[in-house]
C-alpha cells in the first residue's frame, strides 16, 4: 500500500513539472517570436533584420554581400545587382523584381540573374544594362515608377575623384543608377556606386535605411563615406561593397549623429 502510495505520489509530482515546463516553454516561444520580428530573423540562411513602418508592416532587409541587397515587402521579393560569387542563389527566395544599378561584372551577373529569377520575375535597369541584356525597363537618374505600390526612383551615382589609368572615371556620371525605394512610410537608398555626390544633399534627413559603398579606388574612402553618410542623415546605415571596414574609426566619426550603424559579411558563401 505504501509501495502503491509513493508511486502515485512521483507520477503526479512528474506530471506537475511537465505541465509547468510547459507553460514556461511556450511563454518563452511567444517572446522570441516578438523580439524576432522587431529585431533579426533569417529569410533561408542569411540573417536579415525587420524594420516596421508606421503601420507596423514588416520589411525585411538582407544584405546578400557587396553590393547586393534583398527587399522583402508585402509578399513581394525585390533583388537588386545579385552577385553568384557571394551567396548561394539557389537557397534564396526567387525574385520578383531585379533591380540592376550598372553593367559591372559585380552588380550584372548572369549566373545569379539566372538563379534568381522566374517566368515573371520584372527587370528595371540601367539603359547600358539593357542593351547588354536585350530586356528590362530602363530607368535614368530622376526617373520614378510605382510598381506593385512601391516607389521607385532612380538617383544618380558616379565618381567625381576616381579615375582608371586611361583616365575615366570608373562610373561616369548618368551611367549608373542609385535606387530611392519607398517601402510604406519606410524610404531606402541604395547607394550603388558612387562617391559623395551633391546630388546625396536632396535626400538628407528623409532616408530610414541607406546602403553605401566603401573602397577605393572605385568608389569611396573613409572620408568620403563619413561625409556622406552625414550629408544623407538617415536612421540606418549599412555599408556595403568593401573589402576592408574600420568600425571603430568610421563609428567614432558618427558619434552624436543619430546614425545607427550596421555592419556585415560582405559575403554568404
């Protein structure tokens, strides 16, 4: 009769604590869904981050590596200049729309284009981009579109200091495009590349999340990256296409700015 007492007393002692661990299992669960939304979440195998509009719409924001970016927006995939040689394409979410800055080899790739899209995937791109591709509507800087209720306009992006030996400069002016999209109440700028342009003072203080390059000699110093990432002023501040990033000297440049600075892998391979 003890024998028979004490066992029933340890399954209901078991059964409490499985109940209890329970609870405080999915009470857990709940919280890191929450905190994952407003914070990082993984779209496939790269982290991504969740930035919420006005209307608590969620965008999510993948930065692939170099140059390339992934939007995800109201059910719609946005991929701008794919690049095969960081990132696996192929576990990515096909695209809806590839935006395309310029012809560089880095920024039109065919084998990620090929990756990444689908029947009905649309292309909007540079005019030397379309003739290169025979295909995408063509965009010149100041042009704007609204497509699938997405603003899109085309910014300019060139070099006004680096030059290749035959003295070009590497992205002549009104060759390439930089993209302004407007995600909600959410504006992004993708830089593409370029150096610190005027033309960067038309947006300061409108932009929530901004991409802008940083190596020489095809685009910016650290000088020129800090003078433009104040001239643009916007919340969120992604650097991409380096190969080298001094966080501590650029970060300590922005102190005080109400810049957040966001760094990462310029590669997921």
């Amino acid at each position: 009769m003890k024998r028979n007492l004490f066992l029933i007393t340890t399954l209901l002692s078991l059964s409490l604590l499985a109940c209890g661990s329970k609870s405080t299992s999915t009470e857990d669960s709940n919280k890191n869904a929450v905190d994952s939304l407003n914070t990082k979440q993984s779209s496939s195998y790269i982290n991504s981050d969740i930035y919420l509009d006005s209307n608590n719409k969620p965008l999510e924001v993948t930065l692939v590596g170099h140059g390339s970016v992934m939007f995800q927006f109201d059910g719609k995939v946005i991929q701008v200049d794919p690049y095969s040689s960081v990132a696996d394409y192929s576990r990515l979410p096909k695209a809806d729309l590839i935006l395309l800055t310029h012809e560089h080899k880095d920024h039109l790739d065919s084998a990620a284009i090929a990756q990444t899209k689908k029947a009905d995937t649309h292309f909007i791109v540079s005019k030397v981009c379309n003739e290169i591709l025979g295909y995408g509507d063509i965009m010149s800087n100041g042009n704007k579109i609204e497509w699938n209720g997405i603003a899109i306009e085309a910014v300019p992006a060139y070099n006004i200091v680096n030059k290749k030996p035959d003295g070009e400069h590497w992205h002549p002016k009104g060759r390439g495009n930089g993209y302004v999209l407007t995600f909600g109440t959410l504006k992004v700028y993708v830089a593409a590349d370029t150096e610190n342009i005027q033309e960067m003072n038309r947006l300061k203080g409108t932009i929530d999340i901004a991409f802008l390059p940083k190596n020489l000699p095809y685009t910016m110093s650290d000088e020129m990256f800090i003078d433009a990432a104040k001239t643009v002023a916007p919340k969120n501040l992604y650097p991409y296409h380096f190969s080298e990033f001094d966080e501590a000297k650029i970060g300590a440049a922005l102190k005080d700015t109400g810049i957040k600075l966001v760094v990462k892998p310029m590669s997921n391979k």
